[in-house]
C-alpha cells in the first residue's frame, strides 16, 4: 500500500489496497474527514478492497499547494490502517 503519488492528467493519483472492503469504506470515511476539515475534495473511485483517490484543484484545473496538503494529510492517516 506504500506506494508513492503520481502525477498523471494533471491530478495526483494514488491506489490503495485493503484487507477488505469494510477497511477500505472506513479509510474512504476518514479521507472524507480530512477533506472536510480542508474544504478540498478529492475524487474517490472505489471498487471492493481498492481505493484510488485523484487531487486536483478544479477551479485552477491543475495541482496545487492545497492537493499537495491533502496528499500529506492522507498519508498520516493511512498509518493507521
């Protein structure tokens, strides 16, 4: 799951990959969480264990710093998982 962020498209994009589908819908709760407290949200595509997550700034249509933060803030909650 240690995998690092690409850029690709003009997103950050990242897969994840869970034990199981409720660990994955618990992960995608707790990313919910973070985008909230940032007011930034990323686009979640969810199929049973696996999670890819793509930040980008849609009024810039292009990464920016905030992405960036998100990005950093996800990975401190993934250590949990």
């Amino acid at each position: 799951m240690s995998n690092s962020w690409t850029q690709q498209r003009g997103k950050l994009i990242k897969r994840f990959q869970f034990k199981d589908f409720k660990e994955a819908l618990a992960f995608i709760n707790a990313v919910g969480e973070i985008a909230e407290s940032l007011n930034h949200h990323p686009k979640i595509i969810n199929v049973y264990n696996t999670v890819v997550l793509e930040l980008w700034t849609h009024d810039q249509n292009a990464i920016s710093a905030l992405d960036h933060q998100l990005a950093e803030a996800i990975e401190r909650q993934i250590k949990g998982f």
